[in-house]
C-alpha cells in the first residue's frame, strides 16, 4: 500500500482568505442600493450583489454564470450590447441609459464599466449601476413645463401684438371718424345757415299780418 500526503496548508489558507475576503465583499456591496456585478468575457455573470434580487426577483448566487441577456432581457440587453463589447476590448465607460427590463419595469439607469485588465488581457468587467429614474423623471419634468411656459409666453406675445395691431386699427377708426363728423358737421352748416337767411328774407317780405300771424 501506497500512501502520499501533500503539505496543502498554504492552499487552504489561501481558500480559506479569499473565502473571508468574498463574504466581506458581498456585505459591503448587499448593503448599497446600487447593482454591482462582475462579469467575464463570455458576457456571464460571476457576482452579483442582493440589488439584482430586488430588480429581478433572482437571488444573486442563482445569477452566477448566466449570460447578461437572460438575466436583464433581450430589449434592455440591445441598449447596452455596445457598451458591453468596448469595455470587453478593454475601455472604462461611464453612460446614461433608459433599460425596458420588463414591460412594468422600465428604469433609467446610470452605469460604469471598469474592465478587469491582468497581465495585458481583459479578463471581465465590473459592472455598478445607480437608478435615476427619480431624477430623469423630474428633469423631465422640468423641461415639459419649461416648454409649456415657453409656449405659453409667445402665445400670450402674439395675443398682445394682436391687440397692438387692433388698437392701431380702432385709432386710426377714430380718426377717420372725426374727420368725416369735422367735414359732415361743416358741409351741413353752410346749407342750414342758408336756409335760416332764405327764411328770414322770406319773412320779411310777407305782409304784415301774416308776419304777425306767424
């Protein structure tokens, strides 16, 4: 009989360490509201942290070793399909982006990319995305009454350059009418003075007694 024995302490305190180190990690990051992930080349997840829980109902060890389509779902996956290929070529990004993850479940979302480079090859990425919905929404918003208002002030300047243009017209209606009452009243006057004098002329030359009789 054969027996061989290996020092394997070393090894075991090693797994032992990263075992602590790991649950230490999920500690940290189950405590943020905040998805934090690692995923490899093959675009599948290796970590994730409890927020994937509460946005996908899926606990995070279930999610390990699963592509990211069949965890995020395939609308939300082709917003990010691009962001995803760069930062596995090995570039960090930072970006803003509206994610359908479910037809009751739309989210912005604000997300960074940190390739995991070692010894020149990217190996992964970690993946930490905040939820903006709250702020995008209110931004929103904002820019929805800001253009309601906008409208609403060149609506009400058009209103009073309309109105401008109408008292223009009733001055000048004015106007005219006291030029036509001015020559009206004068074109009148000259035959009424005439028949006052044609009448008093008249009446001086009737008789007497018709003169009183009148």
């Amino acid at each position: 009989m054969l027996v061989f024995a290996f020092e394997v302490t070393e090894q075991v305190a090693a797994r032992q360490a990263s075992e602590a180190s790991t649950q230490k990690l999920r500690l940290i990051t189950d405590a943020l509201p905040v998805l934090i992930s690692y995923i490899d080349q093959e675009q599948r997840y290796q970590f994730a942290n409890e927020a994937y829980n509460v946005w996908f109902k899926q606990r995070p060890e279930t999610l390990v070793n699963r592509l990211i389509y069949e965890v995020i779902g395939d609308k939300a996956y082709q917003g990010v399909t691009h962001y995803i290929e760069r930062a596995l070529a090995g570039e960090r990004l930072d970006f803003e982006a509206r994610m359908p993850y479910r037809e009751d479940f739309v989210r912005y979302i604000r997300t960074s990319y940190v390739p995991d480079i070692r010894g020149g090859q990217v190996l992964g990425f970690f993946s930490m995305v905040t939820d903006v919905t709250e702020a995008v929404e209110a931004r929103q918003a904002t820019e929805t009454s800001r253009q309601q208002t906008q409208m609403l002030a060149e609506e009400l300047t058009a209103a009073n350059a309309e109105l401008e243009t109408t008292n223009d017209q009733l001055r000048r209606t004015n106007v005219d009418l006291d030029n036509f009452i001015y020559t009206a009243s004068h074109d009148l006057k000259a035959p009424i003075t005439n028949i006052e004098g044609l009448l008093h002329a008249l009446q001086q030359q009737l008789p007497p007694a018709v003169r009183r009789a009148t």
